[in-house]
C-alpha cells in the first residue's frame, strides 16, 4: 500500500531493549471528494508510521515534509488512562520517498537540492549517485 502525506512532527528514533533502532514519525494524509448533494468533503487522516530498516532517515524527517510511504497499515485500539476506549492507524513502513518541504538543519542545507530521495531496503546502482546515508 502506497500513501502520501505531511510529517506532523519530526522523526524521533527509540532504541529498544534488543539494541534494534525504530524510526516513530505520524503523517496526515488529505482527501477531498463532493457527496450526493454536491458538497466538498475534506477528510485528514493521521498514521502513525514506524520504520525499522535504517535511522540514518530520521534526521530528514522534519514536520512538515512531504512524504510517499511504502508498507502495511494496520488499526490498533486500547484503553486509555481515562479508562475511555481509543484506536489508531498505524503504517509499517518499508520505503520511504522523500519530496521536500519539510524544515531543513544547518547540516542537511550542504545537502543535494534533489527534490526526490528515496531511502529503500533494497540498493540499485542507481542510488550510489545520491548523497544520502543510506
């Protein structure tokens, strides 16, 4: 499944127990559509999103940026300290395709102004021209 959204945070990277890195990052995804009676819809959808392949991405993670995710989604649902019922979307995330428009560091301004960037599990040849770290 493919979905395409904003970061509405930046990335942050947890270490677990087992020393393996996750990437936690949450994006909303907009669509709009007319109903029967011809009024706009706008619908945001939140996902929080976990990658597990490499946290050198976290650092380009950046609220605001826009993103084109790869993987599975999934509904998650508990009870919450209010004692109230609660549910998520979650997306496990296997690729990520970086398009711009996040907030940028003094160190990623030196970066290449290529305004796609993928970060993948698999490597072609293809990728060695880029300058990401991954």
């Amino acid at each position: 499944m493919n979905i395409i959204g904003r970061l509405t945070r930046d990335a942050e990277v947890r270490k677990l127990s087992n020393e393996k890195q996750v990437v936690n990052f949450s994006i909303a995804t907009n669509d709009n559509y007319r109903n029967k009676k011809g009024e706009k819809i706008e619908q945001t959808t939140y996902f929080e999103c976990a990658y597990w392949i490499s946290p050198k991405i976290a650092e380009h993670l950046t609220k605001g940026t826009l993103v084109e995710l790869s993987g599975r989604a999934y509904t998650s649902a508990w009870i919450g300290k209010d004692g109230e019922p609660h549910a998520g979307l979650n997306f496990h995330t296997s690729q990520i395709t970086l398009h711009g428009g996040g907030k940028r560091s003094d160190n990623n301004s030196t970066k290449s102004s290529k305004t796609r960037r993928k970060a993948n599990s698999k490597s072609n040849d293809s990728d060695k021209e880029d300058d990401l770290p991954f």
